[in-house]
C-alpha cells in the first residue's frame, strides 16, 4: 500500500524543494511517495526565525494540511523546526497523520540515547524550542543548547563551513554538555547529518528526516492497528457545519 | 498621563463588546482610555475553542496590534484565555504593552493565594491551556482544571445558571482539590468573579479583567522605569526592511 | 529487505507464545519475519510481577539477545512492561535494535494525544512502572495509573471479563483523570486493544505490539539513516576481551 | 484616593532611608504617599546576610506591620530579598497588601522576558535564595544566579566599581546562561538599574522597586476589583482572641 | 559516649513535654540522654498552627539552641512540623547536630517506602507543608495529604477518637491516593503510631521519633566520620564578633 | 544487641575485603558486627561499570541476601554505587534492612547541605547515575556530575593521585556548579573521604560508610520502632509457594 506524505516547507520560496526531494526520496521507504511543497502565491516570509513569521504563514499552512487530505495524502510533515500549529493540523484533518521536526527528532533521540543537544542558529530560537522542549515532556533530556550565530539562509552558504561549525558545536555538547545525541534544530540544517554522525560517533538528527520517517511510523500505525491521533478532545476537530459558517480552510 | 488600551477580541462578532467597555470601564484607572474591538469585516470564527480558529484569527490579531501601536495604544491585550500569539505580538510592537489573560491571570492568582484553580468550558480546552501553565511556570501551582461542559457561548445565555454552574465548580476546586483561589479560564465568564468571590470567600479571577489590570501595571513600569518586554532575544523584533519585503502587518 | 524481529518473553512458559506469534504476524509489515521465544529449559517465573523475579530471567535474557544478534536479527523485543534490562540489552549489542513495552507505548502514546493511563494488572506493580514514567520524561503525560486486582496469568483466563474491567478502567480514566489514550500496562492484556479503542474511541496501546511496531521503525532508521542506539556513552559496549575474561553472554 | 505604602527596611540602621525615600519617590505613582522605616529603638542586625538575623528581626516587622495596618496604610513592603515572613505578614493583616523583593522581581521579570539571573552578593545567599524560586515556581526560569564577593554593606561603598561589577556579572549571564532580564537580588544594590538596562538592553529589575510598583498593582486590584491575598487558608489569620491572649503583635 | 539530645517543644506551655519525655525515653538508644523544653518564662503561642506563631517564638528557639550548644548538648530537635527556622539553627550552632520533623520523617519515609502521605491537622497547614515538601525535593514522593479538620490541642482531647480518625485517613491515602507509607504531620499526635501501623500494615512515622532517631543518627555520623552540617555555603554561621556587636543569641 | 551487618562486594574478586573490612570496622558502632562478602566461586565481573554487568552479577547478589537473612543478619549492604536490585533486593527479605550506596549517601548528603555533586570514574556511568538521582527525587539537589577519567581498578592504584583528582573535581565541584557536599560515587573510592573533606571544609560522602551507617540506623528503628521497609505495596515479597515452585533463592 502506497504512503503519500507531503512536506510543507512553509515558506515563500522554492529554494530548498528540490533539497528535500532529493534528501527524502534518498531515506524514503518503497512504498512512499514523496511531495514536497511550499508557499509561491505571493511574496510573504521565506524563514520563520520569528514566532510572527510563523504566524503568518499557519493559515496558509492549514490550507495546505485541508488540502492535502482531500487529495489523499497520509501524512503531512510541517517543515520547520518551531512545530508550527501542530495542533491545529491535528484538529481540522479527519484521520491524516501530522508530524513535526522538533516531536519527531525528540521522541527518536531519547529511544537511542540518554539525551540530546540541538544545535540552533541563532540564540533569538531558544525561547520557543525551549517551550516545546518542555510541552513534550523531554526538559530532563536536554543537555543543552548550542546556536551557532546563523540564519535559517546562512546554513546552506557556504555547506563546509557550516558544517564545521555544527561540528565545533557538537562536540563541546558532547564533551562539556554530557550530550549523547545531537539534534540539528532547523530543517534547513540538511545535508549534514551523515557526516557529522560518522565524525562524532553518537546519532544526528535531521531536522526534516526525523519527521519523515516518523510520518512513515504514523502511517503504519494507523493503518495497521486504527493507532492515529485522538481526536475526542486536544486534537478533536471542530465542527464541520461551523467551519463552513465560518468560511474555512 | 493618560494609558490607552486596547482589549481586542479576536472573534469575528462585536455580541460582547459593549459587556468588555462596560466592565473595563468599571474597573480602570482615571488616567487609562478604554478601547475594544473585534473582527467583522468578514465571516470567521465567532469563538477560538478550537486552536485552528486561533491559527485562522492570528494574522488579523497581528494587524490589529500593529495598528494600535501606530495608533499610540500604550497596550494591547490578546482578549482570549489561550493567550494566542502573545510572543508574536511582543515580536512585532517596538515599544508597547501586550498582555493575555492566562498568563496575567496565573500571576495574579499566585501573588494572592498559594494555588489556583481554572474553571473552564469544556474538556477539550484543557490540554492546550495545561501546556501554558506549564511553559509559564505554574504546574506546580494548578490545583485543578475544572469543566463545566458549557462552550464560550453558553456562558452568557443564561448567567444565573452559569453562575451557579461556577460555583459547584469552584466549590468542588476548594473542597477536594484544595484550590484557595479561582481563575476564570474563558474571557467570557464575564460578570460573575465579584458574587462568587463574596460568595466563596476567595479570589475568582476574571479573564479579562487580569490582564487588563495587568496591562495597566506594565505601562506604569514601562513609563516610570522603562521596564518593558525584552526585545533582544525571545521577543526580539524581526528587521524592519524583511518585514516591508515580506510585505506583512 | 527483511527485517528480521524477535520477541523475548521472558518467562519460563510458552503458555502465550502461540498467542504473541499471532498478533505480530497480524500487524507486521510485510518484509518482517516474527520470531518468539519463551524460556523453557528448567523451571523459573512464569511471570515478572515481581522485581526479583526480573532480576533471575535478565541473564537468561542477555544470552538470549546476544545469540540473537549472531543468528543476524534485526531487533529484540523485551516483552516485560517493567523494560527489564533496556540499558543492559542496549550495552550488549554492537548494533541490533532493543526495543522494550513501556519504552515505547508510552512515545508512541504522546505522540497520538495529550496523554495516557496505564491500566495494570495489580497495584505492587505500580511504583516499579512510575520509575520508568519518570525515567523516560514522561511524568507530565501521565494522567493515572488504574489497577484492576489481577495477576499477569488472570488476564487471559476469561478474556470478556478482562475486556470489560479494563472498559470500566479505562473509562474511568477517560472521565475523571482527563485521559486521552490508554496504555495496556502488560504484554499478557493482549487480544483486547482493538475492541476497546473501538468502543472508547480513542487510541488504546497494545504492549507488545507497541515495541514490535517501535522495533520496525527502528530497524528501518538504523537502515536507512544508520541512526541507532548511541554506544559511545550511556550503551557503551564492555570490552571483547573483558566480556571473555568474565566468561559472559 | 491615596495610596499609603511603608517600605520596611527590616534593619537596625536608618542608613539607606533616605536612599529609599528618594528612589520611591522618583517612581511612584501620584496618589502614592511613601514611608521608609527602619528599626532603631536597640542595636541588632544591620544586614540580614544569615537567616538568622532575619529571624531575630521577624517579630519586629511583624509589630511594624500590624502597626501600619492599624495606622492606614494600604500596602507594607518587606524590604529583604530573602521575602522574610512573606507568609506570616500576610496572615496577621486583616486586608492590607504585603509584597516582597524576591516574588515581585519574579513575576515581573518572567512577563518582561523569558527568564532571568540573579546577581547575588555573596554564595552564601544562594541556597536559602534558591529555595524561593522553587517555592514561587519559577526554577525553569532561573538561568543563573551570580555572586559578586560582596556583602551587602558592600554594594554602596563604591558605587562605581559595584555597577562594574554587576555589568560583568549580568554580561556574563546573558552570553552564557541565555538570560534575557536580570534581577538585582538585594534591596541595598539600588541606585544601578537604569544605567545598566540602558547599557545592557535587557530589563534590569531593582530589588525595592519591584516590591514597590507591585504593591501599588496590588492596591489597586483590592481597591477596584476586591483581590485580595485569600485569607481563607494558606493565608488565614490566627484567632483574634487567640492573639491577645498570647499577648502578640 | 553519652548522646545528649534537647528536644525542644517551642510553644509556651509544657503540657506535653512529659508525653514527650516518656516517648523520647521509650525508643531511645542506650547511650542517649533525653532533655525535654518548652517556653514558660511568658506567655505566648501554645501552639504553632500559624506562620505568624512561629515568627514569634523563634528568636526564643535560638537562644535554646545556642544555650544547648554551650551546655554541651549533642542535637537539638526543632518540635515542629513545619521546621521553623531549621536553617537558622543550623547557622547559629559550631558543630552542633540539628533535625527537624518534617525533614527526618520525609527521608525515613522514602527509605523504607515509595511514597508517603501526610496526615495533617488542617487544611490551613497544606500550604506551608507543601512548601517545604518541595524545598527537600520529596514532591514527587507525595501520595497526599490528608487533613483531620482537628487543631493541635484537639489530637490528644479524646485519643481513641483521634486515632480512629488517623485509621480512616491514613487507610482512604492508602486505597485511592496508593501511599504506602503514613507520615503523623504533627508532633503532637504522639501515641498512636505503633497501633496504627500494626493494623494498616505499612510504617506510620512519628512526628517527635522521627527527627530525634534522625539525631541520634546524625550524632554517630558526626562523632565517627566528623560528617556534619556543612557550614561553608547555605549554613554558613555568622562573624562572632557581629553576633556580638548586634547583641544577639 | 548486637547488629550484624553483610557488606555484599558484588564481583569476583576479594580484591577490596580486606579494606572493606577494616573501613567498615574503623567507624562501626559498638554493637555492629561486620561482613565483607565477594563472589569467587567462579569468575565473573570483578567491576560494575556496565549494566550488562550487573545483570550477571545480580542472582547471586539476591542468594546472598537472602542467605545473609537466614544467617541471621539483621542488614545487608549493596556494595555497588549503582544500587543494583534495591527493590528486587527489598522484596525477597521478610525483614532484614536492605541499604545501597547511592540513595543513602544522597540521603546523608542533603540533610548535611543544600546539594551535592557526585564525583563518578568515567562518563559511562553517569546516565545510569542519573536515573537513580531522579528516581530518589534528588535531580533537584545535583550540583553536577564530575568524571575523572578512571575505571573502577584505577582508583587504588596511585591513591595519592587519586585523591589528587578528586581535589581537583571536587574544587570545581564547588567553585563552579556550587556544590557544597560531594558524595564518592564508587564504593572503591574508599580511603579519601577524611583527608578530602578536611582539605575542602565540606562534607564527603563515602560511598560504602554512608549505606553501612545508614544500615545501622535502618536497623535501629527496625528493632525499637518497627520501621521498616514497607512489604505492602512496591516491596511486597512473592509468595513463599511460588517461589519454591520456581526453584529461585
């Protein structure tokens, strides 16, 4: 049985479509079918290093999400590091999976190690992945926080020194933190994992495949054993003759 | 000097406006202008039970703020319990106020008794809002989430029982879960706290008023110490020029 | 590719076997070949109900695994919900997936809802079972504990009863601790979770299916992504030559 | 309508009284009369480093207290970081405001930014300090405490060198701790907060002025809305006739 | 070598302290010599049911403790349950040992169990008790806490009724909150744990036994391995020469 | 009455009896009569550094205790800082005091101070640490964790390097975590706690003293008190008949 999970990269811009193809057919399992999206209607943010960007573009996001149930997707991936309105996908699709980088990496990364560091851009994320650290549950799992003084847009620069960078970071988690896996904490943060993890020794986490992958888990879930997101009261959906009322999604 | 605030009410229905004027304007300061607006210049979500209804009103609640920034509102408050947005909000104003009810409402609570108690709608609302206890520090101050089994609208169709409805509630809250104080977890629950406080004998926090008082205390730091939101690192300010070419707010 | 998954009942009885080789070949994926094995060379525990009952199989436990990695399986499933000897399986492999029930019912769980309730067999078992809660982070997500006042091999004795008092438990659950999935804390309450999330409608988790669901994706992350147990820290392998000396596994 | 509000400075030297006086009143609301008193009437503590010494001088704010009830006043401010006798202060007033340095700068500084440091005098203080962020629940948003070497005769002497000193401090605990608002933890490091949120660009909360300003908010919520510290349990105040047969207060 | 052990009741009547006396001498090791005080030079508190009481007597409770000391005495309990001033004491002393009820019986307590509840008074103690459950870091170890709705003086008013009362409680803690151990949260309900753990089966802790067995354990370990108080960081004791200009103790 | 108390070095190797036995004598009570055991019928683990070690070691650990109960002892010592079955351990005695070294040392360790930092052989070893840390409720007491970069076998071999080492961590300890007790996290870092703690001016925790002292103390609130382990619940023993049916101890 054929998965269909779409990525939504949920920024103006195509630039890095075509790297998350490529990176997700690369891990994919046979049976999945990959779609990768984002936003090109018009101009609007092409990052969300800041919770208003964020804000901006969840409406389209959930547009996106409606969308790609009815299109018969199973999955849908929300591309970015903040978990953006995971929530509210969960509450307005009817059985489609939802998954999110930072749940995904942080569930994968506490089932193979003790803990895990994320290595950020910069220090202005910490805040909000802090929160969401704490709203799964994994505040005892941290070791800690590394930003690397980069913007979403500087990682894929100049690749080598970026990943030198991550490299540098690492390890003083490893050696100063006691971390024992490290988590890229922006999906743009691709291209890195493989190396790093054969450098380091200890797993790496992308940002992007962690919720790919989990999707994949998801899906079988549901399928299998009717396992999938509780939808009768924090993912419950509204109501569908109010969500026309109210001229929705 | 005189403190303008604005309460908005992100729902697209003006039906409580002049209950949030009259009871603002019951309780403020000399000094402070009152000011509440809702969303009607189209159909949307008349409540936010659901977190896709905050999503959908977030970009409207953003303009809004940056509006009464503009205007020279000295505050802005997110007039629903689940705070939608407040780091967005705190993001994007240079310089002004921005509360939200649970979170001023949880300070209040704790500066006055022990712990505290919320009395929401229905069941559904309390995961989300037990994710903001914890990321504002409270957990271990929450005696209790309460539900009534009433949705937003509910509360005000017929208030005596409502009122009475609250009370049970409330009293269950002191009596088992050994709450001493009150919170009312829907900004709607408006026009009971002052009767049921007489009656209970402890705090009952109303969720709008809270951050409404708050609002006011904050301008006053702000003004007399130059206390005010942080903007270098979590509320940080995305660039003026990204904003314009992003074309946003 | 095959994924090639065994699970240890740890126990000296085949009793369930037949029973365990029929739900994993029901729910697996297609490439996965099940095998299962209980301990039946002399007499010992025909149930862990008690930690030094644990504490006599693990050795046996630990060979078993260590043979199941030369004869080339892919994972190990410990099918106790006390996670016996989790660290110790993961130390003794050099590269094979261990996957344990509470592990990973309760990731799988908090990533389907807002929560869980664990419904177990006798109350001894409970503060053993709030070790792991805690150990794995997930104390937050924990809504209660339900004992039903049965030991492991009551369970299957008369299976519609069992069904109906871990109904009325979980309900319960669902009612008053504001639980929004149910964990099945013992992989001998199997047979019943189908049922039960039809009737209660939200996810109920299986305790052996869990880690064998678990155990798949696992395999397929070490596969695809070679993202597997970190051995340099916390899993770290005894040396070859000191593991001889002692004359172990 | 007036507001009365006595700082007392719970120390057996009148020697920053008229520092107190001055910093008040710079920032006080219009309707706000300031008092500052301190204990003079015998020799006895003049600093209140040790938890002894506040022990010894408890009775006395407790006199000082109840006193300023009887005598008008609207709120009583202990003037200690230590919050000495928070709870007995609040159960002996039948309805008078009692803030305190260390709850007040933690509430404010956790709805100004998302954590904070605070810059101590000497170790010693950290311990019996530390147990206060946990007990008003604030130990996830403690970044860091940072002492300086000095005793709180200390921080006056020079005040040049002691603002160095905090600006090191306070530097450090932003670049390295990640904090975003910094607390002065003793009421004698007055005088330095202005120039150094100037210069550092975060909020600097000064310990009298927080206790200050949020006995002013406090007021106004008993004026306006009736919020008072709940006098029903943790708060309850002894018998009348109890306390006058034991001769107290 | 003697062990001499003050139990000091600081309340201003000595009807218990032969109670005190027989209980201390009944459980006491041979080398112990019990020395029983409470306040009699005045009137004032009989009791400490209010913070405000034991800010009272506790400049009285030092002195006794430092008088102690200089008498050559070995340990001094503080015989209360809400260990007033317990690091006061601490500071005040060279060498002596210091214990308190609340802390020794939440150690003993969780050595010998997995959790514990607490029977209390009044629900007017919870909130202090709370407190300082947090402080020794047993949160997480906390069944409940049971109140008897009975005041100090009422527990040995009629003691077949208030050890029938303590049945009831302690025996609701075990089935619905699953204690498995029962703390007596005040001193003064003395006389009933042994009976009371012969029929409920589990250990009840005493109030007064607790922190003196604790001292005679304290004493050996300071007499053998000069294992005691640290007095360097949070007990440091104050400068002599200060004590004595400030004319304390 | 006499005390007879086991100290069981789980591994194969006499290698430290002796100096067990002389440690244990030297700060012995009158009345305490000690055994030091080790496993040499065949060989074995003779260090516990890793999990899978313990595992092995574990059967003959629970022979041993339950044959030390037969023998008469009143209290047996699990010689190993990872506490290794404390609750399989608990279970199968019907009386006898059963004491580890890293919960009594905690214990000890906050009753002494405000925290502690633990200083362990190799970073191996602190997850498993960790776990313990966090199940005895002390997470919040950790100052930090210091490894030295020894194994098990190092220690005794240069002592005054040794000693040496742990100055140097416990110094940091001190200075930079703000620790202000330090607990030996090995029971084969005996020999250093004296002179260590006189150099630092803070207590130092011995890792085998500090279950021996508190088996004494264990066993004299057993024998006046009948305080003891709870059989009820966590630490209820298996029946006698099944256990016979099992073959097992």
């Amino acid at each position: 049985m054929n998965k269909k999970i779409m990525l939504i990269n949920p920024i103006h811009t195509s630039e890095y479509d075509k790297d998350f193809i490529y990176q997700l057919n690369k891990y994919k399992n046979n049976e999945t079918k990959v779609k990768v999206v984002s936003f090109q209607d018009n101009v609007g943010p092409t990052h969300l290093e800041y919770n208003c960007y964020e804000s901006v573009v969840i409406p389209k996001l959930l547009k996106t999400v409606k969308k790609a149930e009815e299109d018969g997707y199973d999955a849908a991936i929300i591309g970015c590091f903040y978990d953006p309105a995971l929530r509210a996908c969960r509450e307005i699709v009817e059985n489609m999976v939802i998954t999110a980088p930072a749940e995904s990496a942080m569930h994968i990364a506490t089932t193979l190690g003790d803990n895990f560091s994320i290595i950020v851009g910069r220090r202005k994320w910490i805040p909000e992945m802090s929160d969401n650290v704490l709203k799964y549950g994994f505040d005892k799992k941290l070791a800690s926080f590394k930003p690397l003084g980069l913007g979403v847009h500087d990682f894929q620069t100049n690749p080598e020194v970026t990943k030198q960078k991550i490299r540098e970071a690492a390890t003083e988690a490893i050696e100063k933190d006691l971390a024992d896996s490290i988590i890229l904490g922006c999906t743009v943060e691709f291209g890195f994992f493989a190396d790093l993890q054969a450098d380091l020794g200890i797993p790496v986490i992308d940002a992007s495949l962690a919720p790919f992958k989990y999707a994949e888990f998801l899906i079988d879930l549901k399928n299998k054993l009717n396992w999938s997101h509780c939808k009768k009261i924090g993912y419950e959906s509204p109501p569908i003759q109010e969500v026309s009322e109210f001229n929705l999604f």
